[in-house]
C-alpha cells in the first residue's frame, strides 16, 4: 500500500472537522438576545509506513495514518435586540 492512501484519507476527514460551523456554534435565540457559541479546536495528526522480515513469513510492508481532534468552549458573542452600536 503507498502512503499517499492513508494520508489523503485522513486530511480529507480532518478539512471536514475544521470547517467554520465546528468553530461557531449555532445561534441560541431568546426573546432580548442571539447567543453565539464560540470554540476553540486543537488538532493532532500523525503518518508512518514501515518495511520488515520476520522469521515465520517472507517480511511485509504496512502504512498508516491517525488523526484526533478536540473542541472546547471559550466564549459567547450576545447580541442585544433593539440595540444599535456598542453599549457604554
């Protein structure tokens, strides 16, 4: 197996994780406000490919790719309704 194959999955998979939405979170809605979750993300991603022989067969080669990722809340944007500009 080449080692572009698991390497291309794994980014594939890690692009959908950091999208925006992931990042900000949906709008809560309540009669005076609109509150924003924000998060941060931190991400972790590894690749390795090996070659050997062993004594019961004629050796191998194998490959492989791991990602791992984690959110963590840090913030909330409140939007007041029927406030224009910033408040003092």
């Amino acid at each position: 197996m080449k080692i572009e194959e698991p390497i291309k999955t794994t980014v594939e998979e890690l692009r959908s994780l950091l999208d925006v939405k992931n990042l900000v979170g949906e709008a809560i809605e309540t009669e005076d406000k609109v509150l924003i979750p924000l998060m941060k993300m931190g991400v972790g991603f590894g690749v390795g490919m090996g070659e050997g022989t062993s004594s019961e067969s004629e050796g191998g080669s194998g490959s492989g790719a791991g990602a791992a990722a984690g959110a963590e809340p840090v913030a909330v944007i409140v939007l007041l309704r029927g406030v224009k500009g910033p408040m003092v």
